[in-house]
C-alpha cells in the first residue's frame, strides 16, 4: 500500500488521484477530517481504507509486514496567519519527525511537502543558499525547522526522503481552504459573482498587481510527486514552482479571457500584512532538473484555463 497524509487535502487528494489513473488504488488516506467538507475531494478516489491523523503513527508502528511501500506526506497545517507556535510545531515539526524516524528504520520512502515559504524575505530561491531561508510567519519556520532535520538526517540514510518545496500552487481542490486558496480561485469567484478582479495596489516597489509569484498547477506538482516515487534513489530537498514568475495582473487577465467580461480594479494594500508580504517568488529548479526531470510546466495563462475548465465540469 502507499500512504497519503493529507489525502483528504488539496494537494494530497490530487496525488491519490494520480496514484488511481496509474492503476495504484491500495492507497491508505490518512487525515483530521474535522472539517468535513473535505470529503468531496476524495469522493471520486479509489482508497483502500482511511486512517484518523492523531492514530496514524500508531498505526504505522503495528504494520510489520505489511507496512506501505512509501509515504507521501502531504498533511499539515498550512495556514499561513497561524500564530500559535505550539500547534503549529506539533503538527508540521514534531509529527514530521516522528514519521521521518518511523520511515528511516522501516527502510520506507518518504516524500513530503516542504513550502517556498521558508524563503520569505528573500529574493532569491535556491535550496543550496541557507542565507536566502528567511521565513516571515510561524508556518514558514516550522517548515524550515523540518527541513533542517532532514538534511542532518539524509547523509547515509536508509532509504529515499525527499522534500518539496511547494511555490505557489493552484489547481482543483482547493476550495475547502477558504481565505488559503489560491489567487486563481478567488479571482474566478470575484469575477463570476461581481465582475471584477481585485488585486491589491502597489507596495515594496512593485506597481499596481505587479507583484509577482512562482504559479504552478497542482498536475505539475503531483508529477513531480509521482517521478519521485518511481525513481527512489533520489533523495534531496528541491523547489517545486516552473522556474518563470508571472504577475498577478497575468493571472487576472487569464481568469478574465476564461469568463469572457470583468475588469481589475486595485484595492489598498492592508498595513497589517506589508511586512510579512512576499512580493516576488520564483523558484530555482536546477536541483529538480539536475536530478534528471525533464517535464514542461504549464504557463499561467494554460493553467488557469485548465483549471476554470475543471472546475466548470466539476463545480
């Protein structure tokens, strides 16, 4: 079997979708399924059984022989205005940890995601530059903190681990985060619901929606996922974004080509989120392509378009 930590979630949900259209369908969700609606994401998705977050470890310690042929380890919490440091270093950090050791002396794969969000300040987004992990919030850091473990851990480790640094995904199955979907997504509901497209005005030296992020669709990110899964000898921590920023102008401009009407208009940039702002991104994706992937990513104008597309088959 292949395990899926946040299975029910966004990302973890495309990747057990992925698993079934190659034929996997002994894949194991496990997930804090409190918020219930989280369920129509999985609700077209072949599992083989669900597994409560808190009794996932335990779980895993009773599998002898029948523990999973690798982990993929999507589940965290991945709200970005979260200060309470103590939940949050409980459910991204520790609960990490424990499953990375888990994993080490069973000799089982590990994937999970890490977040761009551990750059935060910087300006440059490369894995190898430890000066460029500056994280903003409490989300970035228990990141980071996970990460720096995995790196004293993977010299001579006994089996693959590798970690994802998401940038900024979107893509179908989001819906259930609210205020943490993507720009794409709550541009689509602005312009079908009042025509318009709000972006914030200038700040930090960027003009009007000319800040500008790392946009990738989440079916790029769930290939990367899979490519790893087939190749367990590589084992790092990589940037997953296209390598190209785009604006956030761009990404209205497709969301408004998609609905054929609406216009942008620019809203004051709140004084309360300036200084935790990241105004650029973009990711540096030499390790990826240096440990041998090759696939194209979707543009934003593509991908927001495949995106709309999904989500007018599948509202």
């Amino acid at each position: 079997m292949i395990v899926v930590t946040g299975g029910a979630g966004f990302i973890g949900s495309n990747i057990v979708r992925g698993l079934n259209e190659r034929g996997v369908d002994d894949v194991v969700v496990v997930d804090d399924l409190t918020d219930g609606r989280k369920f129509s994401n999985l609700a077209d998705c072949r599992i083989a059984d669900y597994w409560d977050k808190d009794r996932a470890l335990e779980r895993l310690a009773r599998a002898g022989a029948s523990k999973p042929r690798a982990v993929f380890h999507q589940g965290a919490c991945a709200v970005t205005t979260e200060w309470d440091g103590r939940y949050m270093m409980d459910t991204n950090y520790r609960y990490s940890v424990d499953l990375l050791e888990w994993c080490l002396a069973e000799r089982v794969p590990l994937i999970y995601a890490s977040s761009a969000a551990v750059y935060g300040a910087s300006t440059t987004f490369a894995e190898s530059d430890d000066s460029a992990e500056r994280p903003l919030n409490v989300y970035g850091w228990s990141k980071l903190m996970f990460d720096r473990y995995v790196r004293r851990r993977l010299p001579g480790a006994s089996s693959q681990v590798a970690g994802l640094r998401y940038f900024n995904v979107y893509g179908p199955g989001e819906a259930h985060k609210d205020r943490m979907a993507s720009v794409a997504w709550h541009l689509h509901l602005q312009v079908e619901r009042e025509g318009e497209a709000r972006l914030f005005e200038g700040n930090a030296g960027y003009a009007a929606g000319e800040q500008r992020r790392d946009f990738i669709h989440v079916d790029d990110v769930v290939k990367v996922n899979l490519w790893l899964l087939e190749r367990g000898s590589v084992s790092g921590i990589f940037n997953v974004g296209t390598g190209a920023s785009s604006t956030f102008n761009q990404v209205a401009q497709a969301v408004i080509d998609w609905h054929g009407r609406g216009r942008i208009r620019y809203i004051p940039f709140p004084d309360d989120l300036k200084p935790r702002y990241q105004s650029f991104t973009e990711a540096d994706i030499a390790a990826l392509r240096g440990a041998g992937y090759d696939a194209g990513f979707l543009d934003v104008k593509r991908g927001v378009s495949a995106y709309l597309d999904a989500l007018a088959r599948n509202p």
